[in-house]
C-alpha cells in the first residue's frame, strides 16, 4: 500500500507541476501551455471519476468482512474497473483531442500513446478480475478519486497566486528594455519605428511567455504581452498587459482595424470588454473573450 500511496503522490505532483509550468521562470518552451491544458484537464474533468471511485472504494473497504461471513459471489470489482477504463478512456480522447488543438498532431498521439501504454499495463490485472474477487484491498479507486480532487484543489487554491506572480514578474522584468527605449527616444527625439528582429534579446523571462510586443503610438508607444490563465482563473477570457508611458494604451481585437479606422475610433472602440490596473505605473491589463 506505501507503494501505492508514494505512486498516487507521485501523479498528483506531475499534474500540478504540469498545470503550473507556464507560470515559473525560465527560458521560453513552446509546449509549455499545451502541456498545462492537458494536465489541468485530467484533473478537472476527471472529477467524473470521483462518484465511481467513492463507489468502488466503499465496495473494498466493506468486502473483507463479507467475505468472512458469506459465500463467494461475482466479481464486482470487474464491473467497477471496466466502468473506470471506459470513463478513463474518454478523458484521455478529450485529452488527446485538447492537446490536438493546443500544439499540433505530435503532443496528440504522445498522449494516446501514453494511454494505449497504460492499458496495455493494465491488461492481466483485467483478466486476474475476470476469473475471481481478489480478497486483498484494491488501492485502484485511491487513484481514482485523490487524484483529481487534489489537483482541483491545487488548481483552485493557487490560480490566481500563479497569475498574479508571472504577470509581476514578466512587468519587473520589461525594466531593462523600457530603460533602453527611453534612452533611444533621448538621443533620436523619437521612439524607434519597430524592434522586429531576428534575436529580440529583451526576454520576460518566463516559459510561457516568448517575447514582448512593440509597437510605437505618436509621441508614445505600446509594450505587451499576453498574460496566460488556468482554466479556474477566468475560463475563455484572455488577458494583454500594456504598457504605455503615456497612459494612452492602445490594443485592439484585431489589426484590420489599425487599418481602416482613425486614430479617434480606434481610442473609443478596442474590442476588450474590460481593463484593469495593475500594481505597477503605466501597466494595465486588458480583458478579451
């Protein structure tokens, strides 16, 4: 049973750590979200496992004393371990499915590979079930429900401390570049036209975040990047920070509109739904869905 109970302890941390990979420094690793979506959500939608590993769970823990007082019956624990490999087998589409949609075929097929791996592990215990009700406890319906429930709670309890600590940290670290356009702006009298090049050499210093965005605005201009979320921490929503010297912070839904409208529509209509201030001068978040 320590076995077990190390191994259980042992995913909890990997899908947290995974959950939370793009929100800790270092340098920037394209995989970075893909990966957190997909460990998010094994432990959010497999809350659907809790209600049958609870189940399963209560069936082990009563069954040694019906065993002691009862004739042998059919082996349950089949039933329950067949229903846990359907709903197991579903999460891990949907995983596969997420990762899909989130890097490409590659991170989708590691993940069915993955899968396939484990049920093909699973294999003679399947058939040890077919044949008889093991009298041992079954620490399977453990996995089932300590693993999603502590990743939800882990999920839960540090999403908005994750946030907050990667956009803070990718604002602290912009200080470097914002002193150097500053001191362009001072030799040349204006802001440089554009910083597009092959090494931006200016980093925010987080996995998930490659670079900053530059864009030059009159007699201002504009800094950004895009603030990543957990699915606890405003679902669907996606969040620019920007920062302008001038407070005249401009970020639209799309760059056609940088095209066609006029400075004036521009400044009344951006397509965020909210803004927010940040603890940082001249730093604000922008809200889209």
């Amino acid at each position: 049973m320590v076995r077990h109970i190390c191994a259980i302890c042992g995913l909890i941390l990997i899908l947290v750590l995974a959950s939370f990979y793009p929100f800790l420094p270092g340098s920037y690793d394209a995989l970075a979200l893909p990966l957190s979506r997909v460990a998010q959500l094994t432990g959010t939608v497999g809350l659907i496992l809790v209600p049958l590993g609870a189940l399963w769970l209560g069936y082990e823990i009563r069954k040694p004393q019906r065993h002691a007082t009862s004739p042998p019956q059919a082996p349950r624990s089949r039933l329950f371990a067949l229903f846990a490999l359907l709903l197991t087998s579903l999460l891990a589409l949907v995983a596969a499915l997420v990762a899909l949609a989130s890097s490409g075929p590659a991170l989708a097929l590691i993940t069915l590979g993955l899968w396939i791996y484990g049920v093909w592990r699973l294999r003679p215990h399947l058939q040890q079930l077919k044949h008889a009700e093991p009298e041992a406890f079954n620490p399977a319906p453990l996995y089932l429900t300590a693993i999603p429930l502590a990743v939800c709670v882990a999920l839960l309890t540090l999403a908005a401390p994750a946030t907050a600590f990667s956009r803070n940290y990718a604002i602290a670290q912009s200080r470097e570049l914002i002193q150097a356009i500053e001191a362009y702006q001072q030799r040349q009298g204006d802001y440089p036209p554009s910083l597009l090049a092959v090494w931006p050499d200016y980093h925010p210093g987080l996995v998930s975040i490659s670079h900053y965005s530059y864009a030059p605005d009159g007699e201002s201009y504009n800094l950004a990047f895009e603030q990543s979320h957990l699915f606890f921490d405003q679902l669907g929503a996606r969040e620019f920070v920007v920062y302008n010297p001038r407070d005249t912070h401009l970020i639209p839904s799309h760059a056609a509109w940088i095209l066609v409208r006029t400075p004036e529509e521009m400044a009344a209509q951006q397509g965020w739904y909210a803004v927010e201030a940040t603890a940082f001068p001249h730093w604000k978040s922008f809200w889209f869905d």
